[in-house]
C-alpha cells in the first residue's frame, strides 16, 4: 500500500462547477499537507499549504485537513478552463521530503 | 534569474551512457531537491540538500545516481550507465526555508530519455 493514495482521473466537469480532489494517507507522522497545480510539460507549483487539521482557504480554493480519519481534500469553486491540469496532494512529517500522491487529471470544459 | 532553472530540458541517452542534469536554484535558496517523476505518477523524492550538502539521500534508487552541490547553489544530478527504467523527468526545487519544504519551488524538469 503507497503511503498517499490519490485517485488519477480523469475527472471531467463543465464551468463554473465546484470541484473536490482528494487523498487519503497512511503515515500519522504527516503534519504538513499541500496542493500542487501541474500543467503539462511544467513542474508542479504550490497551491495550498495546511499545517494539521482545520480548514484554509484562498479565493476559489479550499484546503481541508482530517488529521483522524486521514483524508485530505481541495474544492475548487466556480472552476474555469485554466484550472484544467493535474493536482498532486503532497506531505511531510516535519522533513524536507515530500511524499507525493499520483495525481488527478482535471478538465474543466466551457 | 526568477525561478528554479534546469537544464537540459530534453536529453536522450543510449542504454549505458553517462548523464549530468543541472539545477540553478533561485537566489539565495540554501535548500535544493531533486525528484523523478515517472509517466503517471507523482514526483518521488531523491536527495536533499542544505547548502552544499547532502542532508538526505535515501530516495537515491541505487549507487549509479549521485548529486553534487559544491558552492551551495548549482546542484548537478550524475547517472551511470544507465538503463531503460531511468527514464523520468527529473524535477529539482528550491526553498529559502531550512527543515521545511512546505514553501519549495519547482523548476520544469528535465526529460530524459534512454534509448
């Protein structure tokens, strides 16, 4: 079992509707949670960054945190053709490592 | 320059060949990492770097991989005789935070390719 399971997609949704992206973890050490945007042939760019559990929001993105049930998820609202891209979930336990899930494949079509 | 810069961004190799893949971190950033990313999947982590040297290497696959970083700043990733499952983007980021990772920068990769 990989220590971050992310479903891979592709998840295909019309504008303007409200998008939910999730990973589920196995590592309770896990205390720092992120969301990367990756558009193709680039490298992934930070979108939210989540310290424990709660909640972080920023514009259209939401950033949610279970630090007990293990689960983490990004909604994005009101989604547009650019936010078609791949979002990766990535964690660390206090370290410089990142452990990254597989991605999700997102197209966001007008 | 703005951003984590890696070079080349293409590189095909034969079975067997000897590579470098270099990374200039943005200005000023003491920690640098260098990860792969396979078709598919998520960037998996190789080696860690808090100035010029290597603070982590466990996710170096095996002793063919080697990364440098002799004046804190330009990070080179060396590959021996490599084989056909090195193929991957090698991706290197930049942070300006030491112990944390949550603020790291990541340059567009480079491709390689062995043939």
């Amino acid at each position: 079992q990989k220590e971050v399971e992310q479903d891979p997609g592709p998840l295909s949704v019309p504008e303007g509707a409200i998008v939910s992206l999730n990973c589920t973890y196995s590592n309770s050490a896990f205390q720092y949670f992120m969301w990367y945007r990756q558009y193709s042939r680039k490298g992934p760019e930070l979108l939210m960054y989540t310290y424990s559990s709660g909640n972080k929001e920023d514009g259209r993105f939401t950033a949610q945190v279970d630090k007990s049930s293990k689960y983490i998820s990004l909604f994005i609202r009101d989604s547009q053709p650019s936010d078609s891209a791949t979002y990766l979930c990535a964690m660390a336990g206090g370290y410089n490592k990142l452990i990254f899930g597989a991605g999700t494949r997102l197209a966001v079509h007008p | 320059g703005a951003g984590v810069s890696q070079t080349p961004s293409n590189k095909v190799t034969e079975k067997g060949k000897y590579v470098e893949l270099r990374c200039d971190p943005i200005s000023g950033h003491t920690a640098l990492y260098w990860y792969r990313q396979s078709l598919g999947q998520g960037p998996e982590f190789l080696i860690y770097f808090q100035g010029t040297g290597a603070a982590d290497d466990s996710g170096l696959p095996n002793d063919r991989f080697f990364a440098v970083r002799p004046e804190g700043s330009v990070s080179t990733l060396k590959i021996q005789r490599t084989e056909r499952g090195d193929s991957a983007v090698y991706l290197c980021a930049s942070s300006a935070k030491q112990g944390l990772n949550t603020e790291a920068f990541f340059g567009q990769g480079t491709r390689l390719t062995v043939v």
